[in-house]
C-alpha cells in the first residue's frame, strides 16, 4: 500500500511593508519511501503551483526526492498541490502577524486580478482564467466572517477555555496536467438509441451520468436511451484514463465534439428526409423537426436508418450516423476556491473540534451541480482529516507503528460538521463546456484553512506554529509547553 505527502519546507517570503509580496523562496525535501517510482516526481507538481493564487514576482524553488525504508509514496488526492498551497499559506499568515495586518487583507492585496488572465507565473504555470477576489468575498460572507473574529475577541477578553480559532486559505490548483488528449465517439444506432465511448473510466465519479447529460443537452434524447461505453479496450482504441480531474473537461469535451458532428450530420439528413432548410432544422422530442413545424419530424432510428442506407446528405463514407474525436485540449485548466474554517479546542484537553467549513470552489462551468457537491464533500473529508486526524507512524529503525485502524485515526462522518458549499463559475476557454476539474480542490483549500484556524486558536497563548496532524494529545502539548514558557521567569 502507498502512502501520500511527506514533505518538509523550509520557506522564506519576501514582502514590503505595506504588505507587497516581493519574492518566495522554497526548498522542499520529499520523503518519497521506497521503491517510489513517480512519487519522486511530485514535487515538480508543488513547484507548479508554489505562487498560488498571488502576484509573486520572483520564486526560487528547489526540492529534493529522498529514498527511505517508508512505504512507497505515490500520487494521493492533490498530488503535490496540496503541499504546495499548505506551505504557502501558512507563510502568509505567519506575515500578516509579523505585519499586524488581519490575514485577509494581507491576501487579498496580492491576489492575482481577473484582468491579468492568461498568464504564465514564475514557475512556469499556464493559467487560463481566475477570478480569486470574488471567490474569497463569497467564502467570507457566508462565513459570516467579522461576526467569527467579533466572537473570537469575545472569548479572548473574558479568558474562555474554549479556544476559538478562524482560518481562511485561497488556493489555485491545476487540473489535466499533462493529460490534455481524450477519445470519444457517439453513435446514433439503428433502434434510435445512443451509444457514446469515451476512453477515461469511471471509479463512481459520476461518469455517466454527466455524460449522458451532455448527449441530452445536445441531441434531446433521454438518459434511459443512452448507453456510455468507458475504457473498455475491445471497443474503447485509446485513453489517457480518470486522473488528475481531467474527465469532464477532456473526454467531457469530447463527447460534446462528437455529438455535435453527429447533430450537423442528422441535421443535413433531416433537411432532405423533411424537404426543409438545413437552418430550420431543429431538435425535437426523439428526433429532429422542422421549426415552427412540430408535426414535421424525423425520429432518431429513422435517421440513422437513412445514414445507413448511404443517404447522400450524410455524405459518403460516413459508417452511418456517427462521429468520433481525440480532443486535444492544449494545455491543463486552473479551478481555484476559498475555504473558511473555525475550530474549537478545549485548553485544558487539547481537543481540537471542527465547528464549521465554508468551502467556494470555482470549477469553470457548472454541467451537474450534484456532482460537483459530492466532489467537494469527498475532498473536504479528506483535507480535514489530514489535517486534525490521519498520520503514519515509525519508530527509528522504519518499523510502521499504527498498522491498523485501532491506531491510525480516521474521522466517521459524525466528526464532521456539515460544510457548507458554494460556488463560482469562471469558464476556460480552453474547451467547449468551459469546465475545470473539481476532484480534487476540496482536499487543497481545506486542510491549510483548518491548519491556519488551529494555530489561530493558539496564537495568544504564543504557539507559533505546530505541524499537522493536530491530534489532542499533540495540541496539549504545545499549550502546556506554552504556559510552562509563560510561567518561567526571564
């Protein structure tokens, strides 16, 4: 079994002092474990995306893949991204404090602007589009944001053991990187049933589902009459597989492609079957009609039956009513989010609780919203619990210490609040649909969101900065070393 995200960061931000990000400096050692293969390449991942979301003219970043007794680490839920984005913004909160300016604002004067997309940032990252600001408005105002600090200050005054933590993280995360390519075909069949292939497969994604969605959009027919064929090699000639939150903006796109070709082709085929202008040609309840003509109509089987009949309006050499594509869609896209966390921790235990995440996430446009909302959930779980629960332990000589789940802490849905979600939606112009990838950003703009409320809940008792997980046990630790600190005379 492989295991994820390894890293130590030694990170310096170079700043003015009215809060001008000048310049960043990362050098990353990559415990890789053994036997890594592309686990040692991750970290090029984190150099990507090593300026996040913010205007950083220069960056230097050097990292380093180390070969351990560990097991082996591979590609987990943000590969690289999320190690990147959590390094970053803590060093931009740990600026904020030694500026005295409220983390948000610190951000918020450094956010990349709408207007300057597309761009390429010190790191080499293609950025498409971005739209950050409005994102991070939305996550605090549903947050409710001053009302949480006004509360915060509250509790500080009176001294309250219940420790009230607020964090914030704007995160910029890159998607199909590398994978640009996807097959897809689309065949109207002889009963007027559709069937689509498509080379990227499904593992409960929702696959199907959004592509029949964009057959429905396209061509009128309804779920129930449509069969999706997924990586299957008999009939499936290539595919770049699901990774990397690339298979709606790429197999997606080109399934869009292909049924379009598949409409252009029935439309001409129409027009002669109905003798009327291919221009009032329109979609119709299961088939095609005449605009304005509802009783003028052709039914999908009756199309493709004159496609196979060598119909000269579907053109020679056509193999009936089909199309097929690789979409190439260039380049990867960038989704990018807010998230807000607020954190409870009790003084006197070191309990860390989770008591709300607000999680905005920008995926471009928005085909099926049910979809994107399990995404985000699933990724959020995972960022939350990276940061307050899960971590492998081994004693000095490699000897794994927590092997099973009595002693490797994973949170049951009954330790997560409800997140609350919401979006925007800043289409790429890269593909037809102006969708991103969503599989992943959850787990990115969560865990340094939680991360930063933990250490903001900490602040005032001087614990500057603590390394994830934040188990109880750990999180007392630090208070009591704290107050021991305090305590002791200069």
């Amino acid at each position: 079994m492989t295991q994820g995200r390894d890293h130590v960061h030694d990170v310096e931000l170079g700043l003015t002092r009215d809060g001008r990000f000048c310049w960043l400096r990362t050098e990353v050692t990559a415990d890789v474990g053994a036997y890594p293969g592309i686990g040692a390449l991750l970290p090029f991942f984190t150099m990507t995306m090593a300026s996040g979301p913010y205007r950083i003219p220069t960056v230097d970043f050097e990292a380093v893949s180390v070969i351990t007794n560990k097991a082996p680490i591979f590609p987990f839920r943000g590969a690289g991204r999320p190690e990147a984005t959590v390094s970053l913004e803590r060093i931009v909160d740990l600026a904020a404090a030694e500026l005295g300016m409220d983390p948000v604002e610190l951000r918020r004067r450094n956010l990349l602007a709408s207007a300057e997309f597309p761009l390429t940032t010190p790191t080499g990252a293609n950025m498409d589009s971005g739209d950050y600001a409005r994102c991070l408005d939305l996550a605090l105002e549903t947050a409710g944001y001053e009302d949480l600090r006004a509360e915060q200050a509250r509790r500080r005054a009176r001294d309250d053991r219940r420790l009230l933590g607020i964090g914030v993280s704007v995160y910029v995360e890159v998607t199909a990187g590398g994978l640009y390519q996807e097959f897809g075909s689309v065949t109207v069949e002889r009963d007027g049933t559709v069937t689509a292939r498509v080379g990227t497969a499904p593992q409960g994604q929702g696959h199907v589902t959004a592509f029949s969605q964009i057959l429905g959009e396209i061509l009128g027919i309804a779920a129930e009459r449509v069969r999706i064929i997924c990586g299957d090699t008999a009939e499936v000639p290539t595919g770049q597989g699901t990774v990397a939150s690339r298979s709606l903006q790429t197999g997606g796109s080109a399934v869009w492609t292909a049924a379009n070709e598949v409409l252009d082709k029935a439309r001409l085929l129409a027009a002669s079957l109905l003798e009327a202008d291919v221009a009032d040609i329109v979609v119709a309840p299961d088939g095609l009609a005449v605009a304005g003509v509802p009783v003028r109509t052709v039914s999908w089987a009756e199309l493709a039956a004159a496609a196979d009949a060598g119909d000269p309006a579907a053109g020679a050499g056509t193999g009936g009513l089909a199309a097929e594509t690789d979409f190439d869609q260039g380049e990867a896209t960038y989704p990018f989010g807010a998230h807000v966390s607020v954190v409870e921790i009790d003084a006197d235990t070191g309990d860390t609780r989770l008591l709300r995440h607000v999680a905005v996430d920008d995926c471009g446009r928005i085909l099926n919203p049910l979809l994107v909302q399990g995404q985000v959930h699933g990724g959020v779980a995972t960022g939350v619990s990276q940061a307050l629960y899960e971590q492998s332990v081994y004693d000095a000589d490699g000897n794994p210490r927590n092997t099973n789940f009595a002693d490797y802490a994973i949170p049951a849905a009954s330790e997560l609040p409800r997140f609350e979600t919401a979006h925007t939606q800043t289409p790429t112009p890269l593909n037809p649909l102006g969708a991103k990838g969503i599989g992943e950003s959850g787990t990115i703009g969560s865990t340094p969101a939680v991360q930063s409320a933990v250490l903001d809940a900490l602040e005032p008792l001087g614990v500057s900065h603590l390394d994830m997980p934040y188990t109880p046990q750990k999180v007392w630790r630090a208070i009591a070393n704290a107050n021991a600190a305090s305590a002791s005379p200069a």
